[in-house]
C-alpha cells in the first residue's frame, strides 16, 4: 500500500524538520544591519547599472510615417568592418538577417531591464515594481533612486520616483519620454505645460530646470551632462504643436537657458545632440523619402544617409545608431549602426519575408554594443547588437502581444 | 547652474516619514525574524548561510517597505524574497566560491543539537534532504515544514501547482529511495523474513 508509505514520510518529515528548526539558537538581526544591507544593494544595484557603459542613451524614436526613400546615399563602409571583435569565434556577417532565433545566449543587459513587474539588474539580483501604472521607461541612477515613467490605460503619463533611501515621490505629471544622462547622475522629464524636470541623485525632490516650452505635446528625446555647475544637463526635447502639427526641436539646460537644437536650421527633426555640439537627426522629410545626417558644428553637415533614419550616438559618440527610413506598424525592420566621423556603415540587419522579426525600443549597452527588444514569431527577446555584426541573446523569450513589449530596458525612452 | 530643488521645506517631512517606516518596519522586523530564520535554516542547511539570507530578505523588504500597499502580505511576500534569493543561480555560484574551502568545518560546528530519541531517523532523513537540489528541497520545506498548500507554494516560488506536485512527487521518491529502510516499507517488507 502506498499511501501509509507516504504519509510516514510525510509525517516524519515534518517532525524531522521542525526538531531541526526548533533547535536553531537565533544570533538576534537589529535594523541597523538590515538598513546596511539594504544600503549595499543599493549600490549594487547602481553600481550594476552603470557598469560598463559610460552611459546608456535614450533614443529618439522618431513619430513621423516615413516613406522608403530613393537617392542622397553616401559611399558605403565595407559590409563586414569590424570595429569591436566579440568573444564569438565564429565569422561575423554583418549584413546577416535580422533573425533572432538560434543566436547564442550571452550575459544579461548591464542597465538591467523590466518584464513582469520585476527589474532585473545584470548581477542577477532583483526587486518587485510596484507603481501606480504600468511602467514605460525606468531608469536607476548612481545613487540607486529608481525613477519610473508610467502611463495609464488612458495614455496619461506620469513619474514616480524612489531615491536611495526607499522613500517614494511622486507621482509627477508627466508627458512622454524619460532620459538619464551620461553618468547616470540625473534623469529627466518634461510635464504636460511643457516644463522639464530633473531628478538628480541624492536629492529628495524633482528640478525645474528651465522656464516651460511653449506650446502643445512635449516629448523628452535624450539628455547630456550631469546637471552639475560644471557640465550642466541639456534636455532635447520635441514640442509638437497640436494645431497646425508643427514639431519643434529644444535644448533645455540646467543652467537656466532654452535654445533651439539646430539653429543652422540644416534638420527638420533632431534625434540625438551631444554636449561636443554633435547633432544627428532628418534633413528631410519627404512623400515616399527621406534622409538623415550627422552634423558636428555650426556649418554644414558632415555626411547623409537617406537608406535609414539615424537615432542616437554611442555613448563614446564614435557610433550612431539607426533604423527604418520607413516606420509604419509597431517597429522597424532593420536595425543598423554607422561611423560618427566617417559615414560608413558598420552593421546592417535587416528583416525578411521569412524572419519577420522588427525591433521597437533600442538603446547603448556601451560604447560597442547596442540591446534592442525584438519581436519574432509571438515571442519578445532582448538581443545585443554588436557593431561588429554580431548578434546574441541578452534577455530570453518572452510570449507577447505583438504591439508592445512585455520587457523594459533600462534607459529606453 | 543647478537650481535648488523645488521643495526644500519637504525634507523634514520625508525625514519623519522615514523614520516612522523605520520604526514600523523594526517591529515587523523582531517580530518574524525568527520564524525566518527558521525556514532560511531549513533551506540553507547551516546557520551562517541561513542568517545571511535572512539579512538580505529583510534588506530587500526594507527597500520596498513602502511599496507593500497590502500589510497582510507581507509575510507570504518577504518569504518569496527568502526562497527566490536563495535559489537564484547567482547566489549559488557566489555562496560555492566562498564557502568551499570551509564548508566542512562550518557545518561540524554550527549544527543544532538534536533529539536522537528516534533512533537516528531523523538525522538521516535530514541528511538526504540536504542533498535534493535546491527548488526540491524548498517545495519539501515549504510544504511540510511552512504546512502551505500546493498553491500556496506554487505562488511562493513562482511556479505552476503542477510543478509543485511533480517535485514534491520527485522530491519524496528521492528520500524514500535514500532514507532509512524504517521509512521505506517495500525494503522493510523485503527484509521481512515473515
């Protein structure tokens, strides 16, 4: 008979485990231990993130329906210019598909990620989010302050704010975006009547940093400098006009001053600005095409591309990324980088009729490494993009509705 | 220039409303760190390690204090925290480095004492327990030691309850293949010259 067997062993082993647990003389655990531990964690946790990436930058995703494009194209770098040798041994191609089934698995994003309610930071330690709403963009800075973008079913945004020492802010209204600067010192937003905020480390409440933009929807695109008096923040942020849809591109400072991101007026949108006076974004946008350009001072620009639309520089701001000149559905089909001082391309992939794969939020792991969520086939993955071409798995699959992504990368905007 | 933060007069206020979560927290602290203690042994197998966890589980309570809008949860919360820590994969790998060279003697010295009035039983059974893989081990702890249900376990480890019954399943076969013959009446029937 098995069930006497069982219950003997089930019962034997409730009394072996409870004689063995009663018996344990406790060393008794005081709050200063605990808030010291939670302290180091803390600092893990900051440390995690800001680990081998200078910075993670936020990237524009461009709002404008591009059409494909035909012309302006600059001479091409070879197709398989490898900048950055991986530990892969294999031969990189990098022109291979966009195809994320089969690549091998590597470590996990090093500014952590989000999926379920739960952030994960790349030392494989985690912590629960409980937020207000469902979280968009997050970010966790230097001091360990966990800063949450989130939006309601409704679409309204909001920001909520945990600093170091566990306290909550917040919720701050919020328009949409959220971007960390370079060192991870501050993170930034813009509010419905157009005023940017910043959320500094070790501070215990938001900054204004400047007068509020003028007019219609903001949109907070990316950030540079750490706010200090030495290197101040400068916010790039897009206000669209909700009469006639006019964009308008603003740097924001944290020293006071709002100026226009491209007063040469050479690009029609800005994606991404440096504090070094680099600046990538569209020179035009037009019926079916478009073309986008890297310009590094006040004259013209450097070089143009009109086979993608660029995004944001690395964070050593040799690289830029770039995606579709054509964004039409939920993500783009092909995922690229190029050199900031040449022009050429240094990895392409692109997807076909058979791997259907796009990409939506993309940001800099470091200076030579891109992590993208990626969608293929009713499953979501995180893959890291190396500018040599090569291609791997940072963050599993995950089962997913194919217009929104159940994962979160730290820094996405 | 950095301008000063907007509400300078609201550090006092969050200064108070930090030292009151502080206080609540310290009396949840006292008051289950050793129930704690007890299953972080169990899951453990030694008392430095046990401690360990359970100081992390409580560090990592302490960080989301103030997110834990539902107090009736705590308990069934930072018992999560307590088991997920100590089966992530990390945690294993780092507790194997520091702990290989000095495993043996941390255990001959750090053991409780026990009853042997059950002729030796139990600390056999409690031998081979140590020796299930770590998820096993915690569904047998939380099951027949916690006393929760499948479900209950299933929601502490983040599993499905078929998961539970397959490893309590393979978790019981293993102790009885392994345990003292006394608990294993198909040797004892074997043996029996009756």
């Amino acid at each position: 008979m098995s069930q006497p067997e069982y219950d003997d062993l089930a019962t034997q082993l409730t009394r072996t485990l409870t004689d063995r647990a009663d018996a344990l003389s406790a060393t008794p655990l005081g709050l200063a231990e605990v808030t010291g531990r939670a302290r180091s964690i803390r600092r893990r946790r900051a440390a995690t993130a800001v680990a081998g990436t200078a910075a993670v930058v936020a990237l524009l995703v461009p709002t404008a329906a591009l059409a494909r494009h035909s012309g302006e194209r600059p001479e091409p770098g070879p197709a398989t210019q490898s900048t950055t040798p991986t530990e892969t041994s294999a031969p990189v191609d990098a022109r291979a598909p966009l195809d994320v089934r089969g690549l091998p698995e590597g470590k996990p994003p090093a500014n952590g990620y989000l999926v379920a309610g739960l952030m994960h930071l790349a030392d494989g330690d985690t912590a629960t989010v409980s937020s207000r709403h469902r979280v968009d963009a997050f970010a966790v800075l230097s001091d360990g302050t966990e800063v949450f973008h989130t939006l309601t079913d409704q679409g309204v945004g909001s920001v909520e704010v945990t600093d170091s020492g566990g306290t909550e802010h917040g919720p701050y209204p919020a328009g949409f975006g959220l971007a960390v600067d370079d060192s991870r010192t501050a993170a930034a937003w813009v509010s419905p009547d157009g005023q940017v905020r910043t959320w500094v480390a070790t501070h215990t409440a938001p900054t204004a940093i400047a007068p509020p933009l003028p007019g219609g929807a903001a949109q907070v695109a990316s950030m540079s400098g750490d706010c200090s008096a030495a290197t101040p923040c400068r916010v790039l942020v897009r206000t669209t006009d909700q009469t006639t849809g006019k964009s308008t591109d603003h740097v924001v400072s944290s020293d006071g001053t709002t100026a226009p991101a491209d007063p040469a007026h050479r690009f029609v949108d800005v994606s991404d600005v440096s504090g070094f006076g680099l600046v990538a974004g569209y020179t035009r946008i037009g019926e079916g095409d478009s073309c986008s350009a890297v310009a590094s001072g006040s004259g013209p620009v450097d070089w143009k591309t009109c086979d993608h639309s660029l995004l944001a520089f690395s964070p050593d701001l040799t690289s830029v990324s770039a995606d579709s000149d054509f964004r039409s559905g939920t993500g783009s089909s092909v995922l690229a980088a190029y050199d900031v001082a040449t022009g050429h391309l240094l990895f392409e992939h692109r997807s076909t009729l058979k791997t259907q794969a796009f990409v939506t939020s993309t940001v800099w792991e470091d200076d030579t490494h891109l992590l993208a969520t990626v969608y293929q086939h009713g499953r979501w993955s995180v893959v890291r993009f190396g500018l040599d071409g090569s291609m791997e798995i940072a963050v599993s699959a995950e089962q997913g509705r194919n217009f929104e992504s159940p994962i979160v990368l730290a820094g996405q905007p | 220039m950095d301008r000063p933060p907007e509400d300078r007069t609201g550090a006092t206020a969050v200064a108070e409303r930090r030292t009151a979560r502080d206080s609540d927290f310290a009396a949840y602290l006292a008051a289950r760190q050793p129930s704690l203690l007890r299953t972080a042994y169990l899951l453990t197998g030694n008392r430095h390690d046990a401690e360990d966890l359970v100081q992390t589980a409580f560090a990592k309570l302490y960080l989301s204090w103030d997110k834990v809008r539902d107090r009736g949860s705590i308990d069934g919360y930072v018992r999560r925290i307590l088991v997920n820590e100590h089966n992530s994969l990390w945690r294993r790998a780092w507790k194997r480095r520091e702990h290989a060279a000095d495993d043996v003697v941390l255990h001959a010295l750090e053991e409780p004492h026990h009853d042997l009035a059950d002729d030796g039983v139990g600390s056999a059974l409690w031998d081979v327990v140590q020796t299930l893989p770590r998820r096993a081990r915690a569904v047998v702890v939380l099951r027949y030691y916690e006393e929760l249900s499948e479900a209950e376990t299933a929601a502490v480890l983040g599993i499905s309850v078929g998961t539970v019954k397959s490893q309590t399943s393979r978790a019981l076969a293993a102790l009885r293949e392994r345990a003292p013959q006394t608990l294993n009446p198909r040797t004892s029937e074997e043996d029996d010259p009756s």
